[in-house]
C-alpha cells in the first residue's frame, strides 16, 4: 500500500472519529490540540485504525502516535 492510500485511509478514520471533514486534515496537525480529541476518542482513533488497516496496536505504539502525520509513518511502516 502507497503513502497517499494511508493518507487517504488515516484521514478517513479521523474524520469520522473526531467529525472533521477530511479536506481540514492535515498530517502536522495533532489530534488532541489541533483536532480535539478527548481521551475516549483517542481510543476510538486506535480501534478505527486497527480495524481500518487490520493491524493490531500495541498500546505503547499508539501513545507514540500523537499528529495526523505520525499515524501515516506508522501504518507505511508496517504495511
């Protein structure tokens, strides 16, 4: 899978998580300062990416996972 595909999938779960419209992501924006994410909802963004991307999350990765941008290199990395 090509970056701009994790791009595209990273920005759809966002979007439907955190009701952002996907054109007003962008990959420097972090989710809870920029995007507003509450901590359920941090949650919700790593079950929507596992089952997005059908890859499971070790909680400490996800912690590292902090920007829009840092969830693409992830999911490039391991895909």
């Amino acid at each position: 899978m090509d970056r701009a595909e994790v791009e595209k999938r990273v920005k759809k779960v966002v979007s439907q998580v955190l009701n952002v419209p996907e054109a007003d992501i962008r990959p420097e924006h972090k989710f809870t300062a920029d995007l507003g994410a509450e901590s359920v909802q941090s949650l919700e963004l790593v079950a929507g990416f596992e089952e997005e991307f059908d890859l499971e999350v070790d909680e400490d990765e996800a912690l590292s996972v902090q920007s829009v941008g840092d969830a693409i290199e992830f999911f490039v990395e391991r895909l």
